[in-house]
C-alpha cells in the first residue's frame, strides 16, 4: 500500500517536505504503544530542517512493523542513529491548488514568486504544526482522514533530532520522519543538528551542561549524552586541527609572497620579524595548560602556536591508584602516547620559554621560515632561552625588540612602587609623597600615557625618545618664574605651549595650578632617568608591540573561559577554533569546517557569520581611531 498526502486548497505554504531519511511504520500497527503520544507532544519546540519546495513528487512506501523500527537510537552510541538500515525517503506527493484562497500571487514579492522554498533551520512549536497540518492537509489515501502529528522519538532517541510521524485518524496510515537530516562523514550517519550544537557550545565557550539548560528553558529535547558529546568533540578537534595547519601554512606563504616583492630572491628559508607572547589559563602560575603563539609583524597573522600542559588526566588516574610502574600501565601507554597531554615538565611560568624554543626550532621545517626578530616581553626569559637553542644554527642572530606597550606600563609600576616606597613618610619639606601638588594616581597614569607617546612619536629616534622623557618631568614641575622647558620640543609643532609660545611670539601657555614641588622632582627624576636609558629605548626603537598576541588571547580565552575545566580535546578545538577566526574570519573558517563535514552552508550560516566578522571589524576601527583612543582615556581618567 502507499500513503499520498494531498495539501488542503486553503493553505498552500504551510507545509514543508522532509525529502530524507523517513523511517517506515506497518499500518496493520496503528495501535502500537509508539503512537500513545497522538495528541500529548511533550516536546512542545523542535528544530526543523527546511529543505522543501513545494513543487516535487514524493510517494510513500508501504510501512513496516513498527517494531521494526525501534532499532536503538541511543544516545550512548557513537551514531545518534545507530539503525542498520538507513532511512528511507520520504516519498509524498504534494497536491497544491493553485486558487488559494488565502494567499495570492499579488501578495508575493516576484522574489517570492520565483523561489518559495525554504532552507536551514527553525525553532517550530509542534502545537502550532499540528494545528496548521489538521488546517491544510488530508490522508491521500482516505481522502477524508485529517492528519495528526505524532512524536515517535520516545523509542528512537536522537538527542537534538525528533522522530516525528503523520498519522491519519481515518485510516491510521503512518509517515514518519526525522526533523533533521543525517550527515555523511566518514560512514558515520550522525543528525547534523546534534554534531553542529557542540561546535556551537564550544564557540560559546560553554559545554553540554549550557547546552542542557538552554534546551530546558525553550523546551527542546535532551541534546546527546556526554559519551557522544565528547566523541562529536574529539570529530571537530580533529578537522579543526588538519584545517588550521592549512590556514597556517597559508599564513607562510603570505609572508614570503610579501618578501619576494621587497627583493627576495626565494633562496633559502625566509627571513621575518614574529611577535612572541604566553598566556596561561588561570591567573598567576598555577595554571595546568598555557598556550605560546607566534605572530607576524608584516601581517598580523598567526603563523605557528603551541599548547603546553604539565598534566595528564588519565595518567594521573594511573598514578592515584598506584598503578602508574606496573606493566598493566605500559601496555595502556603505548595506545595513548599520541593523545597523552603531558608535554611539558615544568612549572607554569617557563612555559613560555619552552613553547618559544619549541615554535622557534620547527619554522624552518614547518614554513621554511627563520624568526630572525623577537619582539617580546623586555623581563621575560623567553628570548634568551631561544637564544641559547641556537635553532638556525651559530650564524644566524635573531634579534631582540621589547614591546612598547610593555616598556610604557613600566612607568607606572615604577611610580607606584615609589608610592608604596613612601607611603606614610614625610618628605624634607613636612608633607607627604602624594597630595595635591604631588604625586597622585591621575599624574601617575599621565605620566605612564606621555612616555608612551614620547616613544612612539619619536619611532626611530632613541635620542629624541630620551629627551621626550626627561621632558614630561621638568615641564610638570614647571612655574611661570621658573620655566623648565629646557627638555621639551622646540618650534611651533612642539606639545609644549612654552615652546610655541617662544617661537611664534604668542601667548598660549598656562603655568599649572598645582606645579610638582622641588622635594618630589628629586625623588621622581631617578625613575626618569632609569626609563630614558639609551639601552632600554633602543630596544623598543621600532615601536613593535604585542598587542596582536594579546588580541588573539582574547578570541581563545572566550572560546575556552578562565577558571573553568576544559578536556584535553575542548582546549585543542578551541585554541584551532580561535586561531582559524582569528586569521581568516569566522565565514571563512567555518565555511571550510562545513565543507570538511560534508555539511551544507546555508543563507543564515552565511548572513550570519559575515555580520559577526563585520561587526569584529568595525569595533577593531572604532577603538584604534583617535575617537576610541580619546574615550578610553576619559573612561581611565574617571576610573582614577
């Protein structure tokens, strides 16, 4: 026998067609326990899968036993779908008249009128689909019957995907089908929907317990189980990984088109300049895992990252039960070398150092890259430990620049020790280090902001820098009968209304109110003078910083949440994930992750993820415009 579905004249459009994967009822069954649930859908909101024109012909098979089509779809198993049989197609035939009475051709946009099909996914209250298939469909069979929606996944569980069913209430005819459609990836036959929600969680930086409330709350079914929350994890990992290995040897290759067209000849490995920087996942050096990138100067792209752990979960499991020595152990190790976490023997703190030693030897092989410039953290020991690794051999130096973002926070951890230093003393003069005409914390951040511009504005120029620096000092201690702006920038450019005011004959300058005392001057200059040292400032002569690493960290620290514990397989797909976004933009990535699943890329997929990497983008212009820089400033200046 074959079912027909034929759609009532009055409500054309209110149908859509699940072309795959419909399993097969035995209508001699109607009565079975299956159906029980006619007309009490506990699950009130599903996901749909769109994918119905409603111009197509479907016919429905015979229907088996029910029984038969109970076959386990657990939770538990790798599949959500662990049937042996697959699916078979819906086969319905769709009957649409076309003097609708509800909606006409003058209603429709010619845009509507030339494609009425529907695609993606949709969060649909099952209440209101059956309610509006009673409205536009009867059996074809019967051709009285009207059509009730059934929710046949009590037996068939398949976490985010229900089993739904059309039953007629004449004839008890039966069409069942999944409301998503089963990807096909390496053999196994796994609901997309289910797969895609833990990328998703994991882009949230959640994990199944977020994804658990959220269902709760809009009342969807259970998502899958943590057995297949984890291998659907590890499946990700995996992609993600050989994706963004692609992704980073683009990155390379970017980097040495750039040197082919400033004269490189392409002969040897390529020379360039990489920023180097840590972060680890806890705060201070407690922290299990951390993660070292590098990053080019000329691109602002990662070329190669590593992450870095002191601890294995399952060895440790091993080791508690004091059975980490016996032969029981070594047989077990030798399957799980390749996935053991424990690559790192050391504290916390060098790994830095290690991870940069590491990235450092493998840039030739990997990118036939030589990091030959080293901007980093001026106290860190990365550097020299890179140094002394020697990994392009004894002739090739690699050169040290400091971060100027660094160098400039120096300033203010100086002035605060200082602070601490005279908390509570009085000076020569009766009064204390801080106080008005003194030292307070707004002049302290003044002061950390001006020597910073007095670096960057004069890029290249260690002698200028030095002056600058001194500068900032004496014109705050000076007064209208004692000016002292010997130091300050000359001409009608300079910053210093004193010295403008001398070269153009004008009258612009205004003495501060509150000028610093001679007693504070004295016990400020050393710090000055420290921090103006021509060593220091020729290290950061360039004005290279860091602040791509710390962008990156960002991205990855959303992904993968401070604080909270993350499986070995969470911190490798999301340390890919962040890298991927980081350098080719979400569309681009996740388009490639689609495609690597044989899961298509939809209108909203796309729509989607162009605004988040649009928006990404206009907030990077926003806060390096000189209208961000002006508002932090003021924000900071309301913080002190």
């Amino acid at each position: 026998m074959s079912v027909k579905v034929s759609l009532k004249s009055s409500d054309k459009g209110s149908y859509y067609n699940q072309e795959e994967y419909a399993s097969e009822f035995d209508t001699t069954n109607s009565d079975s326990s299956l159906y029980s649930r006619e007309n009490n859908l506990n699950s009130s909101v599903s996901f749909l899968k769109l994918t119905s024109p409603f111009e197509q012909s479907f016919e429905v098979e015979d229907i088996a036993a029910a029984s038969s089509v109970a076959a386990a779809d657990t939770c538990d198993n790798d599949d959500d779908n662990n049937d042996d049989e697959s699916d078979k197609e819906m086969n319905i035939t769709w009957e649409v008249n076309s003097n609708n009475e509800n909606i006409s051709d003058s209603d429709m946009s010619s845009d509507d009128q030339e494609d009425v099909s529907v695609t993606g996914r949709a969060l649909i209250q099952l209440e209101i689909l059956q309610k509006k298939i009673n409205q536009a469909a009867i059996c074809s069979t019967c051709k009285t019957g009207e059509l009730n929606v059934i929710d046949a996944s009590e037996i068939n569980k398949s976490g985010l995907c229900l089993k739904l069913a059309f039953r007629c209430n004449e004839c008890h005819s039966n069409t069942v089908f999944d409301t998503d459609e089963k990807g096909n990836f390496e053999f196994s036959k796994i609901h997309n929907v289910n797969r895609l929600s833990v990328l998703a969680m994991r882009m949230m930086g959640k994990s199944r317990n977020a994804l658990l409330k959220f269902c709760s709350i809009l009342d969807l079914p259970s998502p899958v189980n943590y057995g297949p929350y984890k291998k659907h994890t590890e499946t990700w990992k995996e992609i993600a990984t050989e994706i963004i290995e692609e992704n980073l040897s683009e990155a390379a290759e970017e980097i040495q088109q750039l040197k082919r067209n400033s004269g490189w000849d392409g002969e040897g490995a390529c020379k360039c300049s990489v920023s180097v920087d840590g972060s680890w996942a806890h705060v201070g050096y407690s922290s299990r895992f951390g993660f070292v990138s590098v990053i080019s100067v000329d691109t602002g792209k990662v070329l190669d990252y590593v992450t870095l752990s002191n601890e294995c979960k399952a060895c440790k499991k091993w080791e508690r039960e004091g059975k980490a020595h016996t032969r029981d152990f070594l047989q077990w190790f030798v399957e799980h070398e390749k996935d053991c976490t424990l690559n790192h023997d050391g504290s916390a703190k060098t790994m830095e150092a290690q991870g940069a030693v590491i990235l450092f030897r493998r840039s030739e092989e990997k990118h036939s890259l030589q990091y030959t410039t080293y901007v980093g953290d001026g106290d860190s020991s990365a550097y020299g430990n890179v140094v002394d690794s020697r990994p392009y051999g004894p002739n090739i130096i690699i050169a040290k620049e400091d971060c100027v973002g660094h160098i400039q926070g120096r300033m203010g951890k100086h002035l605060r020790r200082l602070d601490d230093q005279y908390k509570g003393r009085k000076l020569e003069d009766g009064k204390q280090l801080t106080g008005k005409g003194r030292l307070t914390n707004k002049l302290m951040n003044s002061f950390q902001t001006f020597y910073g511009m007095a670096i960057r504005n004069n890029k290249g120029n260690v002698n200028a820098m030095r002056q600058n620096v001194m500068a900032i000092l004496f014109h705050y201690a000076s007064t209208a009968e004692n000016p002292m702006h010997h130091f300050c920038p000359e001409g009608n450019t300079s910053w210093c209304k004193w010295q403008v005011d001398k070269d153009c004959g004008s009258s612009t300058y205004r003495p501060l109110k509150n000028p610093l005392s001679e007693v504070v001057v004295q016990i400020l200059k050393p710090v000055f003078e420290k921090l103006s040292d021509e060593k220091l400032l020729t290290g950061a002569e360039k004005c290279l910083t860091q602040n791509q690493n710390e962008s990156l960290y960002h991205v990855i620290w959303s992904y993968l949440p401070k604080g909270e514990y993350h499986s070995a397989g969470e911190i490798q797909l999301g340390t890919a994930l962040a890298v991927g976004h980081f350098n080719s933009g979400m569309a681009n990535f996740n388009t490639k992750l689609f495609e690597k699943t044989n899961i298509s890329v939809g209108d909203n997929n796309k729509r989607l993820w162009t605004n988040i990497d649009s928006t990404r983008i206009r907030h990077s212009l926003n806060k390096t415009s000189e209208k961000g820089k002006k508002r932090r400033k003021q924000l900071k200046a309301m913080e002190t």
